[in-house]
C-alpha cells in the first residue's frame, strides 16, 4: 500500500508534510511532494513503489495500491484533481473541503483530518472531479457460462496462476496462512514461484487456524511461523487495532486483532503477503448462503462483493500498512473476477459444499484436510469467538450503555461491544 494526501491549495506542503506524517505507516522509504497549478499533493510509499515517486515528480499522479487494477489514485489538474478508486475498493481514498472551501483528500482519515472534520469515503469504482462522485465501473450480475465444470476450473486456475505471477516481483514475499482454503490456495500458488515462502499464522492456544495452517505450511515445505496469543495480548493491542482500523464496527474489529497481531509478525520477515481475501464473495463460502434460494445467490454474492471495502478489505489495508507491509489480494484481479463473476452458481455452492469450483480449480495443491475443511470465519477458527464480547460486557454496565449509545450524529450503538471500541 502507499499513503496520499493533496489539497487544492498553492504552497502547502506544510499541510501535506502533516497528512502524510499521519500516515507514514504505509510507506517509509520515500516521500515525494509536488506543486503545480495550485494544487499541492504528496505520496509515501514503499522501495517496491519507486515509480509511483517517478510519476509524482512527473506527471502529478499519485497512487495508493500494489496490483494492476487495484489502484486508487489522484491526477492534478489545473487547480484541482481528479480522484479515481479501484472497483473493489481494495485500496482506500477519502476526500473533503476545508472550511476555507478547499478540496483536500488522503489514503487515510486520520490523515485527511488534519485538513479538515468534512470525510466523506469515495466509493469503489468511482471518480471524483467536482463535487459529486461518478461511477466508471459497477459490480453487476453477468451472464452465466454454459460450458463444463471441468473446463471452467481450469481456467479458473490459469487466472490465479497469472494473477499471483503478476505481483510476486522479486520473490521476497509471503503469506498470511490460516489454514483455510483461501490463504492456503494463495500460498501454495505462491510457492511455486519462489525459492523459500515464509508463512504466517495467529491464534489462541488449541485454535483450530493454528494446526490447519500448520499442516499447510508443512506441505508445501514453508518457513512457518506462529504467533499464539492469550486474552491479556489481544486486549493490550486493542487501542491500536482501532486506530489504524479507523472503525469500530464489532465483527470488523474482532476479526482485525489477531491479523494486526500476524501482520506485525509477518513485517519483521517480508515487505509483501499474500491474502486470501475475497474468495467467499465471489465463490459463495458462507455457510449462511446455504439458506437462501438459489435464485437468490447471485445478487446475495454482488451484494457482499460491494461492501468488502468496508469489511474485510478495510481490515486487510489497515493491518497490513500499519506495519509497513503490502498485502496482495490475487482473488480480487480483475481477470479472476470477470471470470468468476460468469461462473454459474450451482458451481459454486454444490451439493452443500460451499467454493466447490474454487476446489476443484486448487484440489493438486493442498492437503486433503485442509481442501476439504468447511468455512471457519476468521475470529472463530483462530479462537477469538466471543472472549471480546464478554469483555465488553464486564467493561460497560447497562446504564452506560444506554445513556451513552446515541452519538453526535444520530447514530445508536447496537452492542456494548462498539461503545467499549
């Protein structure tokens, strides 16, 4: 990931030194400023990035993303900027207007406000030049294909194949590995291209993430590494999980904690990892889709598709580049999504077994077990389940909690859990 930050405002780089300094996370090896047209934008970035700071210099671009059309990006123009976010939202971009009236933006909130308290999220698959948002690209329902299974899950692994090629760079990477069978396709993919892979995974004591991962890392002959936490480690990394997370939505953070926790671990080793990210959206791996109609999963899987960039890609971006890290989310290629977006869906959920297509596409690279074990949301298999839950209920009596649920805006807190965080 990379971090930007610009206003359209002439000779103010000591604003955007501030941006980026709250956002120099997410990349320390350079920084690059320009003013031109009175405009003023700045980048950091990462060694891996080194011709993003080329392009600042030169054609006043600015980008935050590490893969072929997973880019959010700013262009400045003659007193302003044209910004542009990838169709998923892998990479994040906010925008504003200070109270001068100023158009300001950065890759992160807390970078945008030292500008200005008027955040708003540009959404996926957007641009911005002016004042409101114009979609250039829409998740939406395609055409089935009609030709066989058989031939479909080769294509599908040719897609993954080429999309990890695509950003594996000089081979100095490696995976986040929770056993299941998303990460566990992205390592093994990513084995093949490179001479040692080192893996990495968290849990409680027992938690069932922990063995499966191993048993991965195992079979394709990884450098595995492990980092097993109690309760006292995951509350005493809480405050900084929420502040690179930017939310304080339940599931998001509970599921965050033990991924900033293997992240930290994973950047004292590689610059970039591989994330399985992605893979239940698109090949239907919750087990709460079993119950729906058939005829009601493709829209279900476009629905949960448009909003990862709230979810899990939010905590993907934000673990990652807290740590100074890039995280490579190969499911999320354009190529595999306009494919897998055409993939009949009796294909992906067969016979109650949920991603069939997606094992049949990896069956040769991974142990039985672990090609075979059912979904596992990421905070219950690596044993975090309700321990934040219970917690926040110790924490935060009920008087508290009801007189202090409505916030500022009108919102209302659904849980102790979100008042605590």
């Amino acid at each position: 990931m990379a971090g930007i930050a610009g206003i359209a405002g002439a000779h103010r780089s000591g604003l955007i030194q501030r941006m980026l300094d709250k956002m120099a996370h997410r990349g320390w090896a350079w920084r690059e400023l320009r003013e031109e047209n009175d405009t003023t934008l700045g980048m950091v970035g990462f060694k891996i990035q080194e011709q993003a700071s080329s392009d600042l210099k030169q054609r006043g671009l600015a980008r935050d993303g590490s893969s072929p059309g997973r880019v959010s990006s700013a262009q400045a123009t003659a007193g302003g900027f044209v910004l542009k976010r990838d169709p998923l939202g892998v990479a994040p971009l906010y925008y504003g207007w200070t109270k001068e009236g100023e158009f300001c933006f950065a890759s992160e909130v807390k970078g945008l406000m030292v500008a200005t308290s008027d955040v708003h999220e540009l959404p996926p698959g957007h641009s911005l030049n002016g004042q409101q948002p114009e979609p250039y690209w829409q998740l939406a329902l395609q055409e089935p294909f009609i030709y066989p299974p058989e031939q479909m899950a080769r294509e599908l692994r040719k897609r993954l194949e080429g999309a990890v090629a695509r950003v594996i760079g000089d081979g100095n990477v490696g995976a986040w590995l929770s056993g299941g069978l998303d990460s566990s396709a992205m390592a093994a993919l990513a084995r093949r291209h490179v001479g040692r892979l080192n893996t990495f995974a968290a849990g409680l004591p027992g938690a069932p993430d922990l063995e499966f991962a191993r048993q991965m890392a195992d079979h394709i002959h990884a450098d595995h590494h492990e980092v097993v936490v109690g309760p006292k480690e995951m509350l005493a990394v809480l405050p900084e999980v929420i502040y690179y997370l930017e939310s304080f939505d339940a599931l998001l953070v509970r599921s965050s904690i033990l991924n900033y926790l293997v992240a930290r671990q994973a950047a004292k080793f590689v610059p970039a990892v591989f994330s399985g990210e992605g893979g239940d959206e698109l090949f239907a791996g919750y087990d709460y889709l079993k119950s729906l109609d058939p005829g009601e999963l493709p829209a279900e899987l476009i629905d949960i598709a448009g909003r990862l960039h709230n979810t899990a890609l939010q905590r993907v971006d934000r673990c990652a580049s807290a740590h100074g890290t890039v995280a490579h989310v190969c499911f999320l290629d354009p190529e595999v999504v306009d494919f897998a977006l055409r993939i009949p869906v009796e294909y992906k959920l067969r016979n109650g077994v949920e991603k069939w297509i997606l094992r049949q596409a990896v069956a040769d690279l991974l142990p039985e077990a672990v090609l075979n074990r059912p979904k596992a949301k990421f905070w219950q298999g690596a044993g975090v389940e309700d321990l934040l839950a219970r917690y926040a209920d110790e924490q935060v009596s009920t008087a508290d909690f009801e007189q202090e649920r409505g916030l500022p805006n009108g919102w209302r807190l659904n849980t102790k859990e979100e008042l605590l965080y």
